[in-house]
C-alpha cells in the first residue's frame, strides 16, 4: 500500500522562473551567458521563493503537528539545488532528508536555459508537434512527460515497500507534481492536455504550492488501502493562503462505446 499521508510540496520561485516568466512577457535580459551555462540542477531560489518555502513550512507545521512525534515519518527531496534549498526552509522539526535523484525535474534538453524567443526561433517545428500531443512529445534530447510518469511509478514503488504506514513529504518540481497527480488520480492522456495548456489558475502547480494525498476519509478517518482523497494549500501574492476542500478521487473508465465515440472525435 502507499503511505497513509503523501505529502507533495514544489520548491520556491527560483531564479529560472522569473527569467522564463520575463521571457514570456518580452524581456530576455535574465538570460546572460553565464545563466545559460548553468545546469538547470544548480539554480537556486529567489528571495521571493526563500519567504515562500519559509511561509510553506510554517503552513506544514500548523496541519500536520501531532504530540510526541515527528510531523513526517519519512522525507525527500529532489537532489536540485532549489529543491533542498526549499526543504532546508521549511524547517521540519527533525527532518531527516533523502536526496532522490527520481524526483529531478522533467529535462527539457536543448530547450533548457533558452530565453522564449529562442525556443520559437529554434526549436518552433517541435513546440507545434508538443501542441499536437503533449504526453508522448518529448523536446530535442529531452524527457517526454511519458517518461517522466515512469520515473515517478518507481518513486511510488518505493513507498509501496518502504513506507505503507507513514506520513511521507517530498519536496519537488511543478512538472514531477503533476505526473504523481496524472498516476496517483489516474487522469487520461486527454486530461492531461488539458491541464497542460489551461490558464485557469486553479489548475496550475504554483511555487511552493502543498499536495495532500491521503488514504484516511477525511470524513469518517477510516482508513483504506488506497488514496482515495487529496488537497491543496497554495500562497497568493499577497502572502496570504488559499486552499481546497478535500477532492474525492474516482478513476474514470469506459464503456466500449465511449472508446469509440472518443476515436471518432479525433483525426485519421
């Protein structure tokens, strides 16, 4: 079975993700030759995301603090510079901290550390087939999203054997957040599209933003051998916290009919 609480937090603003939002907006004055130098593993937090890591931290110890125990049994992080960064700033009391090198962040290959412009100028041809099919595109020698999944089952093949009974936090990546959310409520290749490309702000994994998986019913506290359950905590601009309610998880599947209604709807 998977832990009885998975815990899933994305480290704070770093400095690749002002660069890339000023990119989108015009201004690609972030990316000097020594920025595209660095491997994406050894950027590291903006101030902004020190204080969002810190405030996330804070949040972590007002949900989950139990008398006469650790608030998590079990904690990794992403081998990133940001990752640990962030997980440092939490300060877990008594955290004991993994490195995972499975929890690295999707590589993105030749369109990494490139300013907007560029990645249009360059590698256009690749980002139109990415609109086409954004699971199994997979950017010039990089990581396809598909892949990515592979990485996190084995990563959920770990808790499986290792921490059944445990309360479980990972601090990660936005992109790593959404292949668990894809294999844990196991959402289809279409939804997945559609959260790829949506603007709605609800459906986007923000800096620092808290995934709560549980296998307890949050209204009963009966406890079940899979998640059934998740909820999440994210921090505005004005520092103060939002969060859901608790969404029930129910796999979606199909009748033989559905299947082929859902083939005639795309393109030969």
């Amino acid at each position: 079975m998977l832990p009885t609480d998975l815990v899933l937090v994305r480290h704070g603003q770093s400095h690749a993700n002002l660069a890339i939002g000023k990119s989108r907006q015009g201004d690609h004055s972030a990316f000097s030759p020594e920025f595209r130098q660095k491997h994406t593993s050894g950027i590291k937090l903006t101030e902004l995301g020190r204080e969002q890591a810190t405030k996330a931290g804070e949040l972590l110890i007002s949900q989950f603090y139990r008398r006469g125990g650790n608030l998590f049994d079990r904690h990794y992080v992403s081998e990133y510079k940001r990752a640990k960064e962030t997980a440092a700033l939490l300060s877990l009391p008594d955290a004991r901290w993994y490195c995972e090198p499975y929890l690295a962040e999707r590589d993105w290959g030749e369109l990494d550390n490139l300013p907007e412009n560029e990645r249009q100028e360059n590698f256009g041809r690749s980002l139109k087939m990415r609109k086409v099919e954004p699971f199994f595109w997979r950017p010039p020698n990089g990581e396809s999203f598909s892949d990515l999944c592979l990485r996190v089952d084995r990563m959920l093949d770990t808790l499986h054997r290792e921490c059944s009974e445990d309360r479980v936090v990972m601090v990660c990546h936005g992109e790593v957040m959404r292949a668990f959310q894809i294999r844990l409520e196991r959402l289809s290749q279409q939804r997945f599209r559609e959260l790829a490309f949506s603007r709605d702000s609800s459906e986007i994994i923000q800096n620092c933003q808290i995934n709560h998986y549980t296998r307890r019913c949050p209204r009963t506290g009966q406890l079940y051998p899979y998640i059934g359950w998740v909820k999440w905590y994210r921090q505005s601009v004005e520092n103060s916290v939002s969060m859901s309610e608790w969404i029930s998880i129910t796999r979606e599947a199909y009748s033989n009919e559905d299947l082929l209604e859902m083939v005639g709807e795309s393109e030969d």
